[in-house]
C-alpha cells in the first residue's frame, strides 16, 4: 500500500516563497478538493501559521470545516456561483463570500437576503474564456444591475479565471485585456469593484504584472514531483513537498481521511500524510488553481 506523504518543512518553504513573489499582495489560499489531498483543516492551519487568512472553497462542507474549527474571522470566498436556496441560507450562516456568476443568480442571492433581512457580501465573476460561468463582458447591463438594483448584495470583488495561463501568453494576455476593460467600466459607471482578481496559481507565477489586488493560489504551495515546479522559477528553489511512498502503519488522518503514517529516518513528525486516493482527488483539483 503506497501513501500520499506531504513534508511539511517543503511546504512551509515553498508558501514563504509565494508571499516573497507576492510582494504584499494578499493570497487567497484555495483550499478545494480536500486541500489538494492534504486535508482542508490541516493545509488551512498550515497557512495560517504563515500568517495567510483568506481562503477559498468550492463546496459548503469545506466552509463549515473552517468555521467550526477556529477560523471564525477569515474571510471564505466560495468559488462556485450557486443559486441553490439551502446551500444559499448555509452560505449565509456561515458568513462567506459569495460569487455572481449570473443575473439569475444575483436575484436569487438578493431575495434570499432580504427574507433575512441581511446583506451579503459577494464577489462578480466575469467569463473571459473559461466558460465554466460568469458574466460575459458584453453583458454590462446585468453586471452594472447587480449595483444598482440588488440592494440586499454588497459587491466587494471582481474576478476572473483565465482559461490557459499555464499554456497560452498571447490567450491569457487578451482575456486580461478583457477583464481590466470590464472592470474599468464599472468603475466608469461610478462603482467600487473592490478586490480585482484574475490569477490562479499559473497566472500568478507567470504573469505578475497581473496580480492586482489579490491571488488565488492552490497547487503553487504543492507541487507533487520537482518535474511539477512551476516553469518560471529556479527548481533549485522550489521543493516538491508531495509523493506516493511505500506506507509503514496505518492513522486517522483530520477531515474522516484514510492515512498511512510512514516512519522517518529524521523525525517522526517530519511528514504529514493523506491517502493515495486524496492524492487523486488533489491531482483533479490541481487543474484549475
């Protein structure tokens, strides 16, 4: 049976290079498919210890793992644009940030709050290519609305995911073209965007000159193998801090994970270990952060 090590001196190293390359602009942890394998609770408090305090999730469970869990004040982004009214109410519980992918989307958000007499706080996603949802570019009327007429929504961001930052210049450098436009409409049209974000961790470690007021970072911290090192930085200075190793004696892992604890020749807390299938789950996840 092989286990899933992730080394945890590897990892401190390489998020302390991530806030040096983010030069004071605010990280915002992705913590989705399981905290890429290693676990939500156990990667969020790893970050935290290193000072990081803004996350973002992709499902409601990983949200309530943090608030249940001392991470009471940290800002949560929930990254999915849902319109679903139960996960909605859970949302709002909780206090998370919330996307707008969608008109559709905005009213159901609004109505929801205002039958709690609240407000909630939400970010604007815009599609410049992904195509997984967001507002389209041209669709201004109905992104400037959510200003003007969700009077229960309180929008303190705006952002975008590139569709092939790890791949295309020429394609990332026209969506950025497209995103700033936007945002600069609304701004135009006399409102605040508050937090503007487009980099994901390809984005980040290719193109700073895009970091703008914040960065969506994720599989950067947790490159599987040395040939995983981000292309844009020496591999001598970036350690891969995750692999599948013969496993010695079976644990519980946090979070209900299936763990194998294998016996290090250095300490016997040097590694912190995850199954081969959260490995799975990580390499899934990994594709778009």
């Amino acid at each position: 049976m092989k286990a899933y090590v992730v080394e945890k001196e590897a990892l401190s190293h390489n998020i302390e290079l991530l806030q040096k390359m983010a030069n004071g602009v605010p990280i915002w942890a992705v913590l989705k498919g399981n905290g890429y394998g290693i676990g939500v609770l156990s990667l969020a408090r790893h970050l935290a210890e290193a000072g990081i305090d803004h996350f973002c999730v992709t499902e409601v469970r990983e949200a309530e793992l943090l608030r249940e869990n001392g991470f009471e004040d940290d800002s949560i982004l929930m990254l999915r644009s849902t319109g679903d009214p139960a996960e909605l109410n859970r949302l709002m519980d909780l206090r998370v940030i919330l996307t707008i992918g969608s008109w559709e989307t905005a009213c159901a958000i609004n109505a929801i709050a205002a039958e709690r007499a609240d407000v909630v706080e939400a970010h604007l996603k815009i599609d410049t290519g992904m195509g997984r949802y967001g507002f389209l570019p041209e669709d201004m009327d109905h992104i400037l609305g959510v200003y003007r007429e969700q009077k229960n929504i309180a929008v303190s961001g705006v952002y975008t995911h590139f569709n092939c930052a790890f791949g295309s210049k020429k394609l990332t450098h026209q969506e950025f073209e497209t995103f700033r436009k936007t945002v600069s409409a609304i701004r135009e049209a006399g409102f605040e965007t508050g937090t503007v974000h487009c980099c994901n961790s390809s984005a980040f470690l290719r193109f700073p000159e895009m970091h703008c007021d914040g960065v969506r970072l994720g599989s950067a911290a947790c490159p599987s193998t040395q040939s995983c090192a981000p292309s844009a930085m020496p591999r001598r200075m970036w350690r891969s801090c995750a692999s599948c190793r013969r496993a010695t004696r079976q644990a519980t892992a946090p979070c209900g994970l299936r763990a194998r604890i294998r016996r290090s020749p250095l300490s016997p807390s040097a590694g912190t270990t995850a199954s081969a299938s959260a490995a799975t789950a990580a390499s899934h996840a990994s594709a778009t952060a």
